[in-house]
C-alpha cells in the first residue's frame, strides 16, 4: 500500500491530459507477439504530441493474452517511450487478487497509472454497485500506482453507476476514470459529482471532442493508434481554445472511427494502421480479418486522413 506522502505526491503531479492512444497489439502471422513491430509503432508516434500510451486495454486483444505476454508487452512499450511520456497499464482482471499483482508488476516495470475494468463475469453479484465499490476500494488500497475506473459497458454489459463514481473519487489512490460508454450526458453528469482532481478522459473516437468540453481532461482512444495527428490537433485546438478549428477536426474524424466501432473493430482498425504507416497486422484468433471489400470500405473512408 502507498504511504500517504507518495499518494499525496502523485495527486500533485500526476495529471491526465491530452491523448492516450490505446495501443494494439502486434502480432505476427502465426499469432506470436511481434516485438520489432511493437517498437516500431511506439517510435513512430513518439514523433507526435501524445501524451503517453496505454497498454492492454481492450484494444489490445487483452482478452486473446496470457499474464505475462501483457507484462512482457508492457516492457516494450516501455523500453520505446521517452522520458515525459505517461504510461498506463491495463491491468483488469476478475478477482482484486490478480489485478493487484498486474498493477503491482506495471508499477515495478515503470508504469504511472492501473487501469481497471470493471468486473463483469459473475453477473449476479458483480453488477451491484456495493461488489464493485469493494472491488475498486481494494484494488486501490493494495496498488503501488494510482488507479484509473474504466467504464466501458458495450464490453461488460455494466454501467458503473454515477454514485458510485463519486464516492470512489474521494480514494486517495483512485484518481480518475476513463469512460468508453459514448454518453455525452453521463459525462456532463458525473464531472460536477466527483472530488476536485478526479480527471475522466474519454474513451470515444466518435465524442471525445464533446466530451472535453463537458469537462473530460482529455482522451484514451482507438482510432488515435491511425489517426494520431487528427486526434492531436483537436486536443490541441482544445487547449488553445480554438473552438472551431477542433469541432472540425473531430468531425473528420467521426466518419472512419464509426466505422470502425460500429463494423470492423479491431481487425478494421489493425487495416487503417497498416493504411498510415504503421503495424496494424493481423489480429489473433479468432479474429477475422476484414474481407477484400471491407478493406476496400476502410481505404476509402481513410483517404485524406493519413498521418
């Protein structure tokens, strides 16, 4: 457990802001973990204004890895991040004892932030807001690193209640959440109930744009592993109060990150990587890449987006 000086420390200076893309992971074309590629994309984007990087969310397959294929990937995303760069784990998992020990191995490989996604198998008794305020409390009290909800319910089929948001917020080791739900309105909701400091970022290529001005201190998106520069110049026209020049961006933005989340997932999205200059890959089994015509689609609702 932290000491109450490292944990007030990271409440000053730990600050979520900007964009986080939430990498993939590489594969190569028997389904292994494709380190030289993993470096690749990293170093590659170190070039643009991101503020670090998220590893083994859901974008990454983390379902499809073992423990320690997540750990070792962990490494590598490490190992080509500069210095400055916020790093931020994945390391959900359904008992608090597991994702414990991941978030305790982030930490010791040199990750800033656990991210932790709600539990979900055991229906019954996990969606109840007293199971996962006891899940988070615990994971938090235990964690070398700070904690970050993640709330994406098209996955777990469970919305963490706003309530429960805000009672969590006063942890001193839980200090934000990123919110993949796409609900403008539950944003704009739970960003007045929560404990000053608390930072939500959006986890929507679609709304983050909205989201940041409902009071999101930035974004954990998809789309931003092939569209990095797009996903950038909104935040950075955010940051400077450019209004229109960023709704724009984002609306450029929208059409090929719906494609995406609404009919090619994944797969799609390792496609367009490859499209920009990046490793996208083949994804792992069993997942299906996408047909010669849905390629086709991806291409063309890319074109004039590359980066």
């Amino acid at each position: 457990m932290l000491g109450v000086g490292r944990l007030v420390r990271f409440w000053l200076i730990m600050k979520l802001q900007g964009i986080f893309p939430a990498l993939t992971s590489s594969f190569d074309h028997e389904g292994n973990l494709y380190k030289a590629k993993v470096i690749h994309n990293v170093e590659r984007l170190n070039q643009i204004g991101l503020s670090g990087y998220t590893v083994c969310g859901s974008t990454g397959e983390t379902p499809l890895l073992s423990t320690e294929e997540r750990l070792q990937l962990m490494e590598w995303v490490r190992d080509a991040s500069p210095e400055g760069k916020t790093l931020i784990a994945g390391v959900g998992a359904e008992s608090v004892h597991e994702t414990v020990r991941v978030a305790n191995r982030a930490a010791d490989i040199g990750y800033h932030v656990a991210l932790a996604l709600t539990p979900f198998y055991y229906r019954g008794q996990m969606h109840r807001p007293d199971t996962q305020a006891l899940y988070f409390r615990a994971v938090a009290d235990r964690s070398k690193i700070p904690v970050m909800l993640y709330n994406i319910p098209q996955v777990t089929g469970y919305g963490l209640p706003l309530e429960t948001i805000a009672e969590l917020s006063h942890h001193p080791n839980i200090i934000g959440m990123k919110d993949s739900s796409g609900d403008l309105e539950r944003i704009k909701s739970v960003v007045p109930m929560v404990k000053p400091g608390f930072q939500v970022l959006s986890g929507s290529g679609t709304g983050f744009w909205d989201a940041m001005q409902a009071g999101a201190t930035g974004a954990i998106l998809a789309i931003a592993n092939a569209l990095p520069y797009a996903c950038v110049t909104a935040w950075e026209a955010f940051r400077t109060r450019e209004f229109a020049a960023g709704a724009d961006w984002q609306s450029r933005i929208i059409p090929p990150a719906k494609l995406i989340a609404t009919k090619y997932g994944i797969p799609g999205l390792k496609h367009a990587m490859d499209l920009n200059g990046y490793y996208g890959g083949p994804p792992r089994m069993p997942f299906v890449p996408p047909s010669p015509e849905g390629r086709a689609e991806i291409e063309q609702i890319f074109d004039g987006l590359r980066s």
